[in-house]
C-alpha cells in the first residue's frame, strides 16, 4: 500500500517534466530522476532517522537552491527549509518530529522528488 502510494506521488510530481525518466536503486534510497538537459540524484543517508538530524546528499548540474518538506501520514506539513547547496551533504535539525512515517519531499527549480522517511 505505501510504495502504490508513493508511486502515485511519484508520478503526479514527475508528470511536470516533458520527458523525465525515474530510475530507482535497489537499496530504496536513492531517486535519480534523467532529464533531456541534465541529471538530478537525491541520496537519503539516515533514513531511518535516528538522532534528530536527517542528511542528504543532492547533485544537480543546474539547480542551486532546495527546497525540502516533510508531511505526516494526514498530509500536513511539519517541516519545511529551503537553502542553497553548498557542500555535498544537507544536514537537517528534524528532532523537533516525533517518531513516525512521514513522506520527505526535495524540491528544484527542474525536478521534485518524493520519499519516504521514518524517524525514531
């Protein structure tokens, strides 16, 4: 039921790109999405969350600036930060969440990706 979820969040966000294509990796934490342009890939490095700070790696070859929201399990949003990449891991203070599943979603000028994220 979760991944037919997530596949339609998927779906929904990727239909916006004219001609993107989702690979995702075998150990279900890495999104790349492929572009006619370029190549966007979001890494979620602690998932589950366990120490109060969620980190991530992002590599885009044009997008500079991201956007990140986490909603619960009823669709509200709890957390949202954007900034700037400026180093290879993003690191995000999250301890304010209690322990549950949220969806974590990445947002770029060209490209959104939509995760699933526990925290403990």
């Amino acid at each position: 039921m979760n991944r037919i979820l997530l596949f339609i969040l998927l779906s929904v966000f990727t239909l916006s790109q004219s001609t993107a294509t989702l690979q995702k990796d075998s150990n279900d934490s890495t999104i790349t999405v492929k572009t006619d342009k370029e190549k966007e890939k979001l890494t979620v490095l602690t998932n589950p969350v366990k120490d109060g700070y969620l980190k991530i790696t992002f590599t885009s070859a044009h997008s500079n600036d991201i956007t990140l929201t986490i909603i619960n399990s009823l669709g509200k949003q709890v957390y949202n930060a954007k900034r700037g990449v400026n180093s290879d891991v993003q690191t995000f203070d999250v301890s304010k969440l209690t322990a549950g599943i949220y969806f974590l979603r990445v947002s770029t000028s060209s490209s959104n990706f939509v995760k699933k994220l526990i925290i403990r």
